[in-house]
C-alpha cells in the first residue's frame, strides 16, 4: 500500500524558511518522478514543484521559483521542499505526491505574523 506522510508545516512568519519532508512507504521512490501540490484556502489544487528520479533536475510554478527547492533522498525513501522567503500567499495545505491518485493527507503551512 502506497502512503505518503508529510510533516513539517506550523505558523510561520513570513520571511521564514521551513523544510517540509515527505515519508513515503509501500513503494520505491526512486522508480518515481515526484511533486509537490497546495491547495490555499478555499481555492484548488495547484502544482508547486516537481523533480525526476534521479533528483538532479526540477521544475517550479513560478511564483515559487528562487525561494522553494524540491530535493530527494532516494536511499532513505524521503522527498523535501525547502520553503525560504514565505509570503502570505504561500499559505496553504501541502501536499507530496507520486500520481493524481497517490497523495498524502497534507501539512498546513501557514503564513502570518
């Protein structure tokens, strides 16, 4: 069984700079290309970041770009997002995901002083 757990997320001020982690479990990583989504409050799912397999290329929304860095640890089954210079309008859930049908249950990230 695929599980994706996230944890990391809290109030932040803005200007900080939290790491959210992603434990995946019941499948390999490393097979995967692997993203990140948020959903902010009352609005839709919206795709953030996503990185291939290897780990050594990454795509970015561009509101995110220069401030989030996607990373892997293939070896430990982990994926990161490195969040620095949060704004308000980063607030929302956020999501790890393998496929529109393999999501984990979220980390509220929430940004405000």
């Amino acid at each position: 069984e695929v599980q994706l757990v996230e944890s990391g997320g809290g109030l932040v001020q803005p200007g900080g700079s939290p790491r959210l982690s992603c434990a995946a479990s019941g499948f390999t990583i490393s097979s995967f290309p692997m993203s990140w989504v948020r959903r902010p409050p009352g609005k839709g799912l919206e795709w953030v970041s996503t990185i291939n397999r290897g780990g050594d290329s990454a795509s970015y929304v561009d509101s995110v770009k220069g401030r989030f860095t996607i990373s892997r640890d293939n070896a430990k089954n982990m994926l990161y997002l490195q969040m620095n210079s949060l704004k308000p309008e980063d607030t929302a859930m956020y999501y790890c995901e393998k496929s529109r049908s393999d999501r984990g249950q979220g980390t509220q990230v929430t940004v405000s002083s």
